[in-house]
C-alpha cells in the first residue's frame, strides 16, 4: 500500500465516521494537522476541537478500516475512484472553501485544466429560453476553454452539460447522491457520455450507497461553486435552489453572474433580484464574464485558449499581498489572513487563481508555499 492510499482510507474512515461532516474535519485537521493524528487523539482531546461533541468523538474512536474498505470495494465495482485532498486529481479549489469533502468518488476524470472552471446552474422547472440560454452559455464557455461544473439535473444544468459538450468541451456533474443512484434516471445517458467520451467526471462526496435524498442536494451546491472561478444563474424562481449556489459563492469569494429574464416571469424573479440588488452581475453574452475575471479572463476567447490552465503571470493587490506573505515562510490560510489583513474568503478565492496562475502549492499540513517563475533570459 502506498502512503496515498493509506492517507486516502484515513480521509475515508474519517468521512464514514458517526457524527462527522465536513466542517468538522475540517477543524480536526486544523487541529491535528494530519489524518493520523485524529486517529490518535483522546476522547478528550478530540472534544476539545471546536463542533466536537460526545457522538462525534464517539463515532472517530469506534471507526475502523472495515468501513472504508467496503465503501473502496463499492467503488471499485463501478469504476469509481475515492479522492482524498492529498491526491493531485482532487479539485484544487475545493481545498480553499471552509468545508471541503474529506473524500470525493469520480467517475471519469479531473484535469488540471479542470481548475479553470464555471458553475452554470438553474431551476429544474424552467421555459424554453431557459434552456436555450444554458446550452448556449454552456457551448460558449466550453468553447473558451472553461470546464462547465453544473448539478446534473433537470432543466438548466443538464442543458449547460450538453452545450459544453456539443462545443467540444468538458464538464462536470456533481451529484446529491450516491454514485451507485445517479439522478435523475433520464439523464444517465448524459453522465455516461461524459466518462465514456473522456470530456469530464460525475463527483459526488457521499458514500456509494447513498440514494435520493432532498436535504443532501443543497450540500452539492458548495461543491460546484467551490470547484469554480464563478457562478452564472440561469433562471431561478425566487426559492429557486440556484440561489443556495449563489450564496455560497458569494460567501467564498467567488463572481455571480446572472442572465435577466422576462420581469413577469416567475421564472426569472430570482435571477432578476439578484440583479436588482447588485448581488450578480447581469451577462448578456461571454464577454462579459470573460471581463469579470480579469486576468484569468484575459486568457480565455470565444474560440478557445490553447492552454487554459495556465493564466498569464500577473497579479491582482490582494494576490501581491499573499505572495508578499509566502515570501518570508510557508504558512496556512488562517496565517495568510492574518499577515495580509484580507478577509478570509478573499484570501481562499486568491489561493484559487494563484494556484491556477502555477504559483502557489499546497503541500501536506494545510500549509501553501509560494513558486515563482524563473526569469526568461
């Protein structure tokens, strides 16, 4: 067994234990630095992490190894891979948001290419211009160069997955389910396409068995912003899930975009207030977003970019502040804030472009390094 799959059983008997969510980890790792470490601890010193309690302390001493080599044996049945945040395929954007998954199961495959991404979400119920504007967008922005990350479902993000497909692109389904029940039934043959063809994965961060469930969908939601540079909402109601995305991009730093709708359409009034409010930005063609991202969108056309992981090397004030920070020591996220006095989430959406930009490494601890480019001569 190599250490990368030690480490990834860890990750997985921590995801597996009773009582433990992603935050949680997240604080244990913070606290422990290391998976091994968690597993080493008291039932004291685990309840003195902050959000550990009794059953959750209970349930990181009673995990074993058992569990997770059933769930490893269920993935491997269906073709599944189990990522864990050591593994150089694990999203590069999903480490910088406050509760990223302790493991996540592909089918198909992540690129680096892959960190250069857009979320395009919406409503499940939606009208035709819905759905002609998200195939749209999505064969505009797969055409660029943009990985489309969407939640694979009805409506608004199947067609954003079969626009960036159509185009020639690649796209991502992250599901709210387990991997053995992907939904809906009706756009199985969509997710197939993308593993069979090579043009992306289908991700989801719960356990193989896992079925259908309403609560677990909004959860997913962190998943596709976390993954990307930015949002773009595409019709949304005003209790619209799509605005669950929208928030949580906004939490993590990230651009929200939104396409205007007919304003006596319920269908629009969600993306329409967004709008109003100055919470989105309104898009009106690719350009626009292209221009909201700045230096990674000056890499970017709409007829592609040759090599889209790999943005030109240059720098915003809060990136010039972070690299200002890395030059003296390695250090964490929460250390990086404090040195730079930037708010958190800035600091995390930065972390993403800089390590998009190949100047930034995470290495193991939660601690990021800094990699400058060697002069040309």
């Amino acid at each position: 067994m190599t250490d990368l799959d030690h480490r990834r059983r860890l990750y997985l008997r921590l995801a597996l234990a009773e009582g433990v969510g992603p935050l949680t980890v997240r604080r244990l790792l913070d606290h422990f630095s290391q998976p091994e470490a968690v597993f080493g601890a008291s039932r004291g010193q685990l309840q003195a992490v902050e959000g550990v309690g009794p059953k959750a302390a209970a349930g990181i001493l009673a995990a074993d190894d058992r569990a997770a080599e059933g769930e490893l044996a269920l993935a491997a049945e269906a073709g599944v891979s189990v990522l864990c945040p050591d593994d150089p395929a694990y999203p590069a954007g999903l480490r910088h948001i406050p509760d990223p998954p302790p493991v996540l199961y592909a089918m198909g495959d992540l690129r680096e290419a892959d960190a250069v991404a857009l979320g395009v979400v919406g409503s499940r119920r939606c009208t035709h211009y819905g759905l002609a504007q998200a195939e749209r967008f999505g064969a505009l922005l797969g055409r660029a160069g943009f990985t489309v990350v969407s939640g694979g479902a009805r409506g608004i993000d199947a067609a954003a997955h079969r626009g960036a497909l159509a185009a020639g692109g690649r796209t991502v389904a992250v599901m709210g389910c387990g991997l053995n029940h992907l939904y809906p039934p009706e756009n199985r043959k969509l997710f197939r396409q993308i593993v069979a063809d090579g043009r992306g994965a289908v991700l989801s961060e719960l356990p193989m068995a896992i079925g259908v469930k309403g609560q677990n969908f909004p959860r997913r939601n962190r998943i596709i912003s976390g993954m990307s540079l930015g949002v773009l909402i595409v019709e949304a109601a005003r209790r619209s899930g799509s605005l669950i995305t929208a928030r949580l991009a906004i939490e993590q730093g990230k651009d929200v975009f939104a396409i205007p709708g007919r304003v006596d359409s319920p269908f629009s009034a969600g993306t329409n207030q967004l709008i109003a409010d100055g919470a989105a930005a309104l898009v009106q063609n690719i350009e626009d977003i292209l221009d909201a991202l700045d230096r990674v969108g000056e890499t970017m056309t709409a007829e592609g970019a040759a090599e889209p992981a790999a943005p030109q090397v240059k720098l915003t004030g809060d990136e010039s502040k972070i690299m200002a920070a890395l030059a003296a020591m390695e250090l964490a996220l929460d250390e990086i804030a404090s040195r730079t006095g930037l708010p958190a989430h800035h600091v995390a959406a930065a972390m993403t472009t800089l390590t998009i930009k190949g100047l930034v490494a995470q290495k193991p601890g939660g601690v990021f390094a800094g990699r400058w480019p060697s002069p040309r001569g």
